[in-house]
C-alpha cells in the first residue's frame, strides 16, 4: 500500500501535476484500492491535521517577513552588516553571510531572504569584484540560513508534527544555525584570499554605530522571541502575533517606509502564501495517515534494529536518507509524511528527538538549493537574472560547505543540545 502511493505521487508530480493535489490524488486511489475506509475519511484526516493552535504561527511569521520586506528594513541590516564585517578579506562575502544571520532571526523564510536582502547583497558583490556566479552562489546558500534560525518557519512545521515543544525546538536551532553561518565566513575567507577578492579596507567605526543605530530595532525582533519563549513569558504562536504587532509599528509608524495602502495586498500575499504551504502539509498528513495505517513505522524501526545500529551509525543513516528525499521532494511535505515514519525508529535507536528533528530541518532545506525542486535555486536566478543551471554552477562550492556543516553537526548532537539544557529548556 505504502508502495503503491509513492509510486503514484512520483508518477503524478513528473507528470506536471501540483504537489499538493498529487498527493491529493495518490492519498485518495490508495484508499479506495487497499482500504474499506470511508472517502470522508480524506477531509477530516486533512482537517484535524490543521486544526491546531502551533500553526497560526505559520502564517504569522510569513506576515512578519513580508511586513519587514516591504517596510525595506532589509537595506538597514545590510548596511550595519557592511560596517561590521566588510571592511575584512572578502568582507562582502561575510557581509552576505551576516546579513541574512540577523535577517533570518526577522523573517523565518529562505525564500523571503532572496527576495528581500538577496539582490542586495548580489550587486553589492559584483561591484566589489566578486564573480557573479559565486555571489549568487552564496546568496542562495546562507538563504538556507532562515530555514534553521528561530524563528524558522520549518522548525515551527516539524515541532507541531512531532508533538515536541516548539519553543524549545526553535532555541535548539540557534546555535547549529550559527555554526554552518561560521563554516560560511571561513569558506569565504579562504575563497577570496586565494583569489584576490575584495581586498581588506580601513575599519570605520563611526560607521558601526551609525549603522547600527539605524539598524537596532529591527534586530530587537529576533531578541524578543527567543528571549520570550526561553523564558516562558508566551509560546511560539503568541510570539509571532507579538513581532507582527511590533514590526508593524516599526514601518507604519517609527520608520514610515511602509505606505497603510500597502497593507491589504500583504495581507493578500500572506494569505496566498500560507494557503500554499498549509494545503501542501494538509495533503501530506494524508500520506503519512496512510503509512502510519499500514505500519511503515514499524517496518522501518524492525529493519534499523535487525542492523544493529547505535545512535550514531543510524543517525548517520537517516542523514543519508533524508539527503536522497531532499533533492525530490520540497521540505513541508516531506517532513508531514518522513518525520511520523521515523520518530519510532529513531526512539527505538536512542537517538534524541530534539537533535533527530532539527538535522531532519537542516538536511531536507538543501532540497531548496538543489534541481529540480529547490525553490529559492529558481528564485535566486530570478533575482540575480541568470540561467538555473549558471546558478547551479556558481554554488557548487558554498552547497558543499553547507553539507559538510550539516555533516558536523550530525556528528555533535552537543551542539543542538547543549544550549538548551543550559538554559534548563530540556
């Protein structure tokens, strides 16, 4: 049964059909072939799926990326990114890293960093002598950056299917976070070093203050959520509504960048976007209903045990896997239907879920950079005006620095876990 829906849904999508209805459709002929179950049973599985508190917050985080977006809070971080770090080696390629680090604590969304800070950070580049290959390259890299750093639209998605605290999961997302943006900076040092990219300038810090003054309350909103779910002081849901109410204030009313007549067609976009996203993952808990129904979970922890593999060696093995998954299917649907396949083998492993959840986010966001699914490699050529297979080219070498970071941090669980028992959050 299981079989026969992954074929179908593979058939359905290489055939040009919408993901969401493939998996519509390959959910439904399952059903009415290998079950007795009721055809009612497809609307209200899709229901109680949705019908859940944590993911208002889904819609709540796009809002607070497009409001920043619009609102061109995304030229200020740039700038106070370019006064810290690019007067360095190569400093506009760190520039392009920083930038979408505090970004990503803004918006939550890979594909919202592209849009917004991306063609910035491209021109600002090329201007400064880097190949533009290799600026698009690392903007479509570091984007991925959003998928991990709270407060990551992702990670929301996988603590809500996994029944596991969200804001604990969102905290345990910083540092990993952090570490592949470090693995980022010293790819590029070396890379323009060698070749003589953007040598160093003066340090300028009269600019850093003046910068970052511009800069500073728009990089409160990140502080303001981890700080306030760490804290208990409100949940990842109401943590969203808070920064909507404050980004907000900031471009209606502090900065005035962004026009009140604007605010329907965001409201409009959001609404476009998380329909989207929502109907995406509706479909997919169908999928994962029917997997589930047949015992794949079961199937698959039996087949890891009978490998006898430690935590390591079957953590390593579902890195793998999910590597494989990523590059065909888009992350929202595939963590809907892997993640209740694999929590009980990866219970039966010993493996810890917070750090099983958060490699499962890393790894399945390389699906957004590579063909022939990845969403913001198409957005990137979009911006950067380039043909998709020159974007590919151009980030070869950042894409392998990002799978050798993810790589790590699958080898130090300490690095997810720590944190958040220091901070007594588990």
């Amino acid at each position: 049964m299981s079989l026969f829906l992954l074929i179908s849904f593979f058939g359905l999508s290489m055939l040009g059909v919408p993901l969401a209805v493939a998996l519509a459709l390959a959910g439904v002929a399952t059903l009415w072939l290998y079950t007795t179950m009721p055809m009612d049973l497809l609307s209200q599985t899709m229901f109680s799926s949705m019908n859940s508190f944590l993911l208002v917050a889904v819609p709540l985080f796009i809002l607070v990326g497009t409001v920043m977006e619009r609102g061109r809070v995304a030229e200020r971080i740039f700038d106070f990114a370019e006064a810290i770090v690019g007067w360095l080696p190569g400093g506009l390629g760190h520039v392009n890293v920083i930038s979408s680090v505090i970004f990503s604590g803004v918006s939550g969304s890979s594909v919202a960093d592209i849009a917004s800070v991306g063609a910035i950070e491209i021109k600002a580049m090329e201007r400064h002598g880097f190949p533009k290959g290799y600026a698009v390259g690392m903007t479509l890299c570091t984007a991925t950056l959003s998928s991990i750093i709270p407060p990551s639209i992702l990670v929301v998605i996988a603590g809500s299917i996994a029944n596991v605290s969200i804001g604990t999961l969102l905290v345990a997302g910083l540092v990993p976070g952090l570490f592949i943006a470090f693995a980022f900076l010293v790819f590029n040092h070396f890379y323009s070093v060698y070749y003589g990219y953007n040598p160093p300038t003066p340090f300028n810090f009269r600019l850093v203050v003046v910068t970052g003054l511009r800069a500073i309350l728009p990089m409160l909103t990140p502080l303001i959520l981890i700080i306030g779910i760490a804290s208990g002081l409100f949940t990842p849901t109401e943590a969203a509504g808070v920064a909507v109410v404050y980004v907000a204030v900031l471009g209606l009313l502090v900065y005035r960048t962004l026009p009140v007549r604007e605010l329907p067609e965001i409201l409009i976009s959001t609404a476009r976007i998380s329909g989207t996203i929502l109907f995406i993952a509706a479909t997919s808990q169908l999928a994962a209903w029917i997997f589930t129904y047949d015992g794949l979970p079961e199937k698959v922890a039996e087949l890891l045990k009978a490998m006898s593999l430690g935590p390591l060696t079957g953590m390593l093995v579902i890195f793998v896997f999910l590597l494989i998954i990523g590059i065909f299917m888009e992350a929202i649907p595939a963590m809907f239907i892997l993640i209740p396949v694999l929590m009980p083998p990866v219970q039966a492993l010993g493996i810890d879920p917070i750090h099983f959840l958060i490699v499962t986010v890393m790894t399945l966001t390389l699906g957004l950079v590579t063909p022939p699914v990845g969403v913001c490699l198409f957005a990137a050529a979009q911006v950067a005006n380039m043909k998709v297979e020159d974007v590919i080219r151009g980030s070869l070498a950042p894409m392998a620095v990002l799978t050798l970071a993810i790589f790590a941090l699958v080898l130090f669980p300490i690095l997810t876990l720590g944190p958040i028992r220091l901070l007594g959050m588990y």
